[in-house]
C-alpha cells in the first residue's frame, strides 16, 4: 500500500504567511517539531501546507496562535488521501493500458529499460551512462544525447536530474519528455536543440527512493542509507541538504528521523557524490544545471546564505525566460511561476546540489519547483503529466536557446 508506514493520522494544515518573521517561526518550528512542510509558501500570495504529526499537532498550533497567525485544517487526513490517490492511479493505469512512459508514473526498472532501449535504438545520439550506483546497488542511470558525441567544446551541456525527492513523482515523467522530445519526437523547430547543445537528463537522482515511495511509503522524500551507528531505526538523508556548501548551517535538523536531515557530513550520500562527479566530469562545458523538484510554481537560483551570484542579471534573466514560456502554456486556472533567489522567494537551504553547482563555475543553476493543480499538492493525478510536461518543456527549450547563446560569448 502507498500509505503504508504512516502510523497515526496526520494532518496538513493551510498557514497564512503574513511576512519574513512568519517563515522564520516555521523554519524553526521544522526542525523543532519535525515538520514535513509541503508547500512553503509566499507571503500575501501563496499560503503554507505543512503536515503535522499527531504527538506535535497541539504545540504547533499553540505557537501559531501565540504568534498571531492564521491556520486551518488543508487536509485531515493524510492516510485517507494517500489511499485514494493509491485506487485513483491504479483506475488509471487500466484505462491507459501501455501508455508512453513518460505520461505516467514509472518503476525504475521500466525507466532503465526506456534508457537502453534508446541507446540502442539511437546510437548515434544517445549514450547511456551509469554514474555509479546507488546507497541498495541499483545503478543511476543517465542519458547523454549528442550529435558530436560530446567531442565538440564549441556545445555547451544542458544537465537536468529529476527525483532528488523521491515524492515528487511528477518529475521524472518531465526529464524522460525532454529525452522523448530531443531524440523520439525532434520537430523542425526543436532541431538547433540537438544540433546546437549536448544534453545530460538523470530521470531519477534517488532511485532508492524513488522505490520505497512506490511500494512501502508514498511519501518517502529521503536516500535509503542506513547506519546504526547514527540511529538504529532511521534511513537516509536529503539529499539536497548533502552537498558540500554552507553544510548542515540552515534549514536542517540533527534529528537522523527528520526529513531535512543533512546526512553526518557533507557527501555522506553515495548518490549525491556521483552528482558532484557527473558535474565535474564536464564542468568546462556544462552552462545549465537544472535540479527539478515538485511543487509550487517556482524557478529559483542561489545562492541560499543572502548573497548572490555575480551573474544574478544574466541568472535572472534565463529563469524569468523560462517561467514566461511555462505562463504562456499553463492552465488558465493554475498559477503563475514566481522567479527570483531561493532565499528569498521561498527559503534558504544549506547543501543544496543548486548552490553546490553554481560555486563551481556552473554560469546558470536553477531550481525549477513544478506547478500544483487543485490542492492535490504531492499527489498530482496522472490525467495533469501531459500539461505539465509540454509547458515545462517549452521553458527547457527556452532556457537551452538562451545558454547557447551566452556559452558562444564566452569562447
């Protein structure tokens, strides 16, 4: 069952941001009362989803009005949600018997067979890599799509990965219609895509993961290392707190149980130390790093500890671009993407791959926050993929044009 392991009945629970002091409170309240935050939030314009659990429901609440700020019940109950998303997914599956792989969820073995399966089918663009394996054996699997073979250094590279969050199940399905569209599906129109950049798509960044939230907990974020050392009944750690900048300083928890916990030192994590490999092994050319995650309509650039790049106008500018192409393909009820320094818009977070990458020397590293539709927050219903993969892809296709462009300036 996909709510397995959940226990007692949380709930998630609307917070109405009124300011910066408000998101303080609750990145305190995080790590203090071992939130699962869904949805951060913006102040006066998006409010925050939080999931309580039972044993810290009564204090949470009683912090929130001892700040003066307003709350209501979002969902309560997260185990009834999770079951029927569960009955809903499996309802759908029957009625889109054999459908293409990236218009549903996958397993991680049928997304290793649609890799090798192209790889062979295409092998004059499509190579299929192996950047080691992850923390349970199974090999991380990318694709690098090249007319030249990655020989040419006047191409710069486009590198996407997808699931560093395991729950976040809509974004894998956007990184395999990116590979679809670049190698399957090349329109006359996309074809400088190909012509003019190499591309590097990691569809699954935790494939450990991405595992347990299909068949123990639906709502796993974390890896699934395991050290009893640390704690002789919790797994993981985020993997997006992992990365060796500004290390376990902000928004984590020492708590091994937490969901933002960092890991014991930075690397720790085998899979987010063949993603700092991956990126060094083609830094000289690699002009986009894009790290996508799920939800809340965001594109969002470092750095994490209230400074900026020195090509923040540049930065903003790439991340603007591609939230307006998204705008222009959404759905007229869905909200607009919000653009800007993820300290800023939404939160600061330490060890992120985000940060990791442009300190580096990669010129554009974004953080692209997938759109949410009708409160389904996580468990987005397959009937949206199609929608959010064919916008997001026109702000790839965006951003990849655009770092053509500034790559060909420099040399």
């Amino acid at each position: 069952m996909l709510a397995k392991a959940h226990g007692k009945i949380s709930t998630v629970h609307g917070v109405v941001l009124r300011n910066l002091d408000d998101i303080k409170l609750i990145r305190e309240l995080e790590s203090d009362l071992d939130l699962d935050i869904w949805r951060a939030g913006l102040p006066g314009v998006k409010d925050a989803y939080i999931m309580v659990r039972p044993q810290f429901k009564e204090k949470f609440l009683e912090r929130l009005d001892e700040a003066g700020i307003q709350h209501y019940v979002h969902n309560k109950d997260v185990v009834r949600a999770l079951d029927d998303f569960e009955a809903r997914f499996n309802q759908w599956k029957l009625r889109r018997n054999n459908d293409a792989i990236y218009n549903t969820y996958p397993r991680y073995g049928e997304i290793e067979a649609y890799l090798d399966r192209l790889g062979r089918e295409y092998p004059n663009i499509v190579t299929v890599v192996n950047a080691g394996n992850s923390y349970e054996g199974r090999p991380m699997k990318y694709v690098k799509i090249s007319t030249t073979n990655f020989e040419d250094s006047t191409k710069p590279i486009y590198f996407m990965d997808a699931a560093m969050h395991s729950r976040e199940w809509v974004t894998p399905p956007v990184a395999l219609y990116t590979i679809h569209r670049l190698v399957e599906d090349l329109r006359a129109e996309d074809r400088d895509l190909l012509e003019n950049i190499d591309w590097v798509i990691m569809p699954v960044f935790n494939p450990d993961g991405w595992e347990f939230s299909h068949v123990e907990n639906r709502m796993w974020r974390r890896s699934r290392s395991f050290n009893a050392s640390i704690s002789p009944i919790c797994y993981g750690a985020d993997l997006n707190r992992n990365f060796d900048i500004f290390f376990g300083t902000f928004s984590v928890s020492s708590n091994p149980c937490s969901d933002i916990y960092p890991g014991p030192f930075a690397f720790s994590e085998v899979e987010s130390r063949n993603v700092r490999d991956m990126l060094y092994l083609h830094l000289d050319r690699i002009q986009i790093y894009m790290n996508m995650h799920s939800y809340g309509n965001f594109i969002l650039y470092g750095f994490d500890n209230n400074t900026l790049p020195h090509n923040v106008a540049q930065l903003h500018y790439v991340a603007a671009a591609m939230g307006a192409h998204i705008d222009a393909r959404k759905m007229a009820d869905a909200p607009y993407y919000a653009v800007g320094n993820s300290n800023y818009v939404l939160y600061g977070a330490s060890g992120t791959s985000q940060d990791y990458a442009q300190a580096i020397g990669v010129p554009f590293a974004i953080t692209l926050e997938l759109p949410e539709f009708d409160g389904y927050n996580f468990l987005v219903p397959p009937e949206y993929i199609e929608q959010i993969n064919t916008e997001t892809y026109a702000g790839i296709a965006e951003t990849a044009r655009l770092s053509y462009l500034f790559y060909r300036d420099r040399l």
